[in-house]
C-alpha cells in the first residue's frame, strides 16, 4: 500500500484535508488559498519526490497564521502517520541549498524527540501581490510558525537556517527546497538495513506526534 498518511482537521478557524505519500514522484494537487504557500509546498513536493494532495480553508479574514500554522501541524502528522515505526530509513538528512543571492541549510533527524531550530533571517515585510502596490499577499513572520508545526506533530528535529541571502521569497523558497531535500534523503529506506531500527534503543518510538490537542 506504500507509506501514506492521510488526516482531516477541522476546527473553528481552518478546515484541512492532507494526503501524503513518501514513495511518490513529488507531484502536488493542491485547493488551497494562500497563492505564495501553494508555490511553497508545490516545490517542497518536487524536491522531496513526495506526493502531496492538499484541501484546505480557514479564517483569511482574520488574517493567514491559523492556516499557515495549521497546515504545518497536519503536514507533520501526515508524515509521522506514513513513517509508520521508521524501520529501514535514514533517519537523518541534510541539504545546503543555492537559489541566486541566497543560500540555506536544513538538517532533519527523525528522531521521533520534537526540536526546530529555525533562523530564517526574514524581513517579517509582507509579500506582496501583483493586485496593487501594498496589497499583502503572504505574511512572512508565519514561516517558523508553519515549520513550528509540522515539526511538532511529525516528532523530529528539525534545524533550518539562512547563511546568506537578500529576498525574503528566495530565503523562503530556499528553506523549502532544503528541507524537502533533507527529508527525502531521511525517509528514504536504506537498502543495507531495510529490516531494523536505526537506533541502539531498537525504537523510535513519537511521542506526542499525534497529540490530539493538536490534530483533532
């Protein structure tokens, strides 16, 4: 059947419905209503080789943090629910990322122990749209709090950091692509020990990845 995760969330502020397939060709079919975020995880798609469907909507005006935020918790628990016990992966993943002017790091440890370290060295200007000159379309300082999430609810460690750069879209972008890239790399299964648990415990066990506080 593959390694897929698949989660519906509903709540008073946002409506989420994510399927997530480790084992796929990095093709996304996204419905979702933030333009700027769709171009995010499309690309996180593509470089993870994830495929990615994705239904979602929520309170736009109050303004974009319940859904970012909460795109990233399902998006973790989604990946959690597909790694199933971890046997026969990685585990650990890493990916220096060039995009013109920028270049990011990410580093990932699927650990099953919840940590983000993230220095995104973002402007927190909006974005904005071609509708007209002010016209915000992506608040920027929901960035950490989308990765925030997803690592929360996917249980690992997750390590995120601009060394360089001067466009908080390329920055962006670039913190996507490596973090995508890492995590295909960690998810991947090793074909030199397909059968165990790369860890000494002989576990790795996520404790509170499918909090329900977070995900019901």
């Amino acid at each position: 059947m593959g390694r897929i995760g698949e989660i519906t969330r509903r709540t008073k502020e946002t409506e989420i419905w994510i399927r997530l397939n480790l084992d796929g060709r990095g093709e996304a079919k996204l419905d979702y209503p933030i333009g700027f975020l769709t171009h995010m995880l499309t690309a996180f798609a593509r470089h993870s080789l994830f495929d990615l469907d994705i239904r979602a909507a929520g309170d736009l005006e109050v303004d974009q943090h319940h859904l970012v935020e909460d795109t990233g918790i399902v998006l973790g628990g989604c990946l959690a629910r597909a790694l199933g016990d971890k046997r026969g992966i990685r585990r650990v993943g890493s990916c220096i990322f060039p995009m013109d002017e920028t270049l990011a790091r990410a580093a990932v440890d699927l650990s099953g122990r919840a940590f983000l370290v993230f220095r995104g060295e973002l402007s927190a200007v909006p974005l904005v749209s071609g509708g007209g000159f002010g016209v915000a379309s992506f608040q920027t300082d929901t960035v950490e709090d989308f990765w925030e999430g997803f690592t929360q609810t996917a249980g690992i460690a997750l390590h995120l950091d601009i060394l360089r750069g001067r466009s908080d879209h390329h920055k962006i972008e670039a913190l996507f692509k490596a973090a995508a890239r890492s995590l295909r790399d960690a998810c991947e299964i090793d074909p030199r020990a397909a059968d165990s648990i790369p860890s000494t415990k002989g576990l790795l066990e996520t404790p509170g990845a499918l909090n329900p506080g977070l995900l019901a």
